[in-house]
C-alpha cells in the first residue's frame, strides 16, 4: 500500500523546481473563481519579482470575468501561445484534472507541467504534483511556496492571494478553513491587502442586471428528492429578459444550498458561445452529506465534495433525471 505524498517533500520540490527554472507559462482551469485567478496573478507576480519569465495565459472565451473579480490586474493574460512557448514550464493552478484547460497544445505533453491544486480528486497529471488536500484553497500553497522561495510578500501578491482565500473559504465560513487558513490571512492582511475594499469589490459591486437575474432565478426553483435536491435553470431566455450576461451567476448557488432541509443545490445555465458544451452545472452540498464532486467527475467535471461542476450537453429533464438518481444514491433510503 503507498503512503500518502509528504506534503513538505512536495513543496519543497516544487520550490526548487521554480527557483532552478526561468521560462513559465501559468494556467488555471476554465471558468475560473477566485481561487484560480488569485493564484494565478499571486504565483505570477512572485516568478517575477524573483527573475523569473512568467507568462499568464486564459483562453478568450473565459472574458470578460464574472463581474466580481474584473478589479484584479490581469491585462497582460495572453490568450495565444508565446513563441517560445517550447521553452516554457507550464504551471497548472487550482485544477483537480488536465481536461480543466481544454486547450490542446497545453495538454498535448510537449512541456513539463507542474501541478499545484489542493482537490482532493486531483489526478497528479503533472510532472512535479503539488497537491495539498488540507488546504482552504491553491492561494494558500501559493503563499508557502513564496515563503519558501524566499519572496517579499507585497501588497499586490498579498491581495491577489486574499481574494482566493476569502472566496474559496466562502469568507471563512466553509470547513475547509482552519487554523492555518487565518494565519495565512492575518500576514496578508499585514502585508497591506485592504480588507474592507477587497469585501465591497467582491461582494457588493453588483449590477441591477444581476440582481434582475437571481430573482428569476430562485422564482424558478424546483424541489426533487422529498426537498432534498434544488435546482434552478437559468436560460438564454432569462438572459436577455433581465440584460444580464452569463458570467453573472457567480455566487446565486449559495442562495438555494442555504434553503432548509436541502442537501443538495444545483444551479444549470445556458452557455450560448461561451463554451464547448451547451450547459454549465454547479453543485453544492449543505451540510456534507452527499459527495457532489463524485456526480460531477461522471460527466467529467470535478470539485470538492461540497463544491463541484461539470459542462454538459444533456437536456434540462435529462439533467433533472441524472442529478435526482445520483443524489438518491448517496443518501440513505
């Protein structure tokens, strides 16, 4: 039986692997959160500060970002190969599997590929695999591995990790937060992040349009499994009625996981061009009880196991019928 990977081993590996490189390309995986674009911006700006040529790439079609996270500094994401791109690391932030970055020629194998995520489902595609299950969030490893590269946490990397600690922690709500996740905050937050901006920039910028869609959103709630399971689905259709673009939904799941009695929340929207699938599932469970990222992983997503999603081209009904069979399953009769 294989013991469990030495989480120092790894990051200490994983430290010298940056500091021993020059060329990286960073990635996250698509439909970024907080979490993604935090590490993506927090490790980039610790590369350069270090010496380092670090590139950020993002597809185009993950632009624009949920209205949320547009204050983050991210203008000089590339969107197509640099030319070197041969000579170029690539650095996987926050995703469980490869398949997360549908972009052939950065999973075709041509590049080493180190792997820093904390799902526990992550496949350990990677040459150098820093996957730490026990962390809130992939900032937090960002942090570590910055303290451990010798880094001066500056207020630009410190607030860019801060928003993928406060939202991946559900700002500090969720179980995954613990001792550590608050030690990491606090020396942030004396690094010079701005608490109260970065709250109001997260959480309460929000446009008319948005708030038009969520309450049509949770008007349309459906209840399946005795009340167990909600879902609401968010059409083309609910788009241009309310002027909201799909990128806002970000968030609206935590209204139906909060619904007494509920185990299981389930939000399906209608992608248009945005994606290569015509609907996007997110799924939350309440209280732990069902394992949401095992439902996504049969479609090919992935998550934790209170947070998950998957892209699919299933018909609403057929989604229904899916979600209903795999949440009964995982709950006892």
């Amino acid at each position: 039986m294989n013991s469990l990977p030495d989480i120092a081993t790894d990051l200490e590996r994983a430290a010298a692997e940056l500091q021993g490189r020059e060329r990286f390309l960073l990635t996250a995986h698509e439909g970024p959160d907080g979490d993604a674009l935090g590490s993506l911006l927090g490790l980039h700006k610790v590369l350069a500060q270090l010496g380092k040529d670090s590139v950020m790439f993002m597809a185009a079609k993950e632009f624009p970002l949920p209205i949320e996270y547009r204050f983050l500094p991210l203008e000089e994401v590339f969107h197509e190969p640099p030319a070197d791109m041969a000579d170029r690391t690539v650095v996987f932030l926050d995703c469980g599997n490869i398949d997360r970055v549908p972009v052939e020629w950065l999973t075709d194998g041509g590049n080493d590929i180190i792997n820093i995520d904390h799902h526990h489902d992550n496949t350990r595609f990677g040459d150098v695999n820093l996957v730490e299950v026990g962390a809130s969030c992939t900032a937090e490893i960002v942090y570590d591995l910055a303290l451990l590269l010798g880094a001066k946490i500056t207020p630009e990397i410190a607030s860019a990790l801060y928003v993928g600690l406060i939202t991946d922690t559900g700002k500090f709500m969720y179980e995954n937060t613990n001792a550590h996740t608050h030690r990491v905050a606090a020396d942030l937050i004396d690094a010079g992040v701005n608490v109260d901006d970065t709250y109001r920039r997260l959480y309460e910028h929000v446009p008319i349009e948005k708030l038009r869609l969520v309450s049509r959103a949770l008007d349309g709630i459906s209840s399946y499994c005795d009340g167990k399971l909600v879902v609401s689905y968010i059409t083309t259709a609910d788009y241009e009625a309310t002027g909201a673009a799909e990128e806002m939904t970000e968030g609206l799941i935590d209204n139906l996981r909060s619904i007494e009695g509920v185990k299981v929340a389930a939000v399906i929207r209608d992608l248009g061009d945005r994606g290569r699938s015509a609907r996007k599932v997110s799924l939350r469970s309440s209280a732990g009880d069902v394992d949401v990222s095992a439902i996504a992983r049969v479609n090919g997503g992935g998550g934790h196991k209170r947070a998950a999603g998957f892209s699919t081209d299933l018909e609403f009904e057929q989604l229904v019928e899916f979600l209903a069979g795999e949440v009964s399953a995982q709950l006892p009769a």
